[in-house]
C-alpha cells in the first residue's frame, strides 16, 4: 500500500491538477468509446465503420462536456456551438497526428510482437500532446 502512496504522490508532482483532470476525462472517455464500439459493432451488427464513428462521437461529446464543465470550468467559456466546432476540429486533427505516428513509425519497421502496441501507443500519446495542446491553448483558453 506504500508504494501505492509514492506513486501517487510522484504523478501529483509530475502533473498539474488540471492536467490529472484531463487525463481522468481523456481517459473515461476513451472507455466508453471501445464499450460502444464493441457493443455497436459486435452485439448489434453494425457495420464497423458506422460503429466506430457513432462511437468517436458520443466520445468526443463526452470529452468536450467533462472538460468543460470538470477540467476547465474555472476558464472563461466560448458560445457552445462555436467550442463544440473547435472541439471536434482538434479531435480530428489529433487523430490525424496519433494515425500518422502509428503509420510512420510501421512503414519504418513492420509492427511485430511487441513493436505494434508501442507504435500504437506512442501514436495515442502523439494524439494526447495534440489535444491537450489544443485544448489548453484554444479551445478552453484562458
């Protein structure tokens, strides 16, 4: 349990509060949008395209609504139709950077064993550099 303890106290050091709050929304989210995505896809049949953009959605709406009203709630708030647009539009964009790192990076060396969750993964955290960015600087700025 002690180590537990330390553990946290290093990622409290590490991390803001509101970038632990982002990663907890980011995070929550990114949980129902598998669940949803296997449910659509693999419960109801839907075509898997359709299952994972209903998904990507309600996850994206999700975020968007946690960040605003948990991670950011002290920030000035934008109209929101126009903070919806830009949520979506930097959602877009970090998927288009977290798709091209996996990309690049299997085009460099084929995905093997152990190379294909590293690759995968270091294309999410590209994504989550992108979308902290952007949420931080643009669409929840200050």
């Amino acid at each position: 349990m002690w180590q537990v303890g330390g553990l946290v106290v290093r990622v409290k050091g590490a991390f803001t509060l509101t970038q632990l709050k982002f990663l907890l929304v980011g995070g929550g989210s990114f949980v129902v949008d598998i669940l949803l995505f296997l449910y659509l896809s693999q419960v109801l049949h839907w075509p898997i395209s359709h299952a994972r953009l209903m998904a990507f959605c309600v996850a994206l709406l999700l975020t968007w609504i946690g960040n605003r009203l948990f991670t950011f709630s002290h920030r000035k708030r934008r109209p929101i139709g126009t903070q919806v647009l830009m949520a979506a539009l930097l959602a877009c964009c970090a998927a288009c950077v977290n798709l091209s790192v996996f990309y690049l990076l299997s085009e460099l060396r084929e995905p093997s064993g152990l190379t294909g969750p590293v690759y995968l993964a270091l294309g999410v955290l590209s994504g989550l550099v992108v979308n902290w960015l952007g949420s931080n600087l643009l669409v929840f700025r200050h």
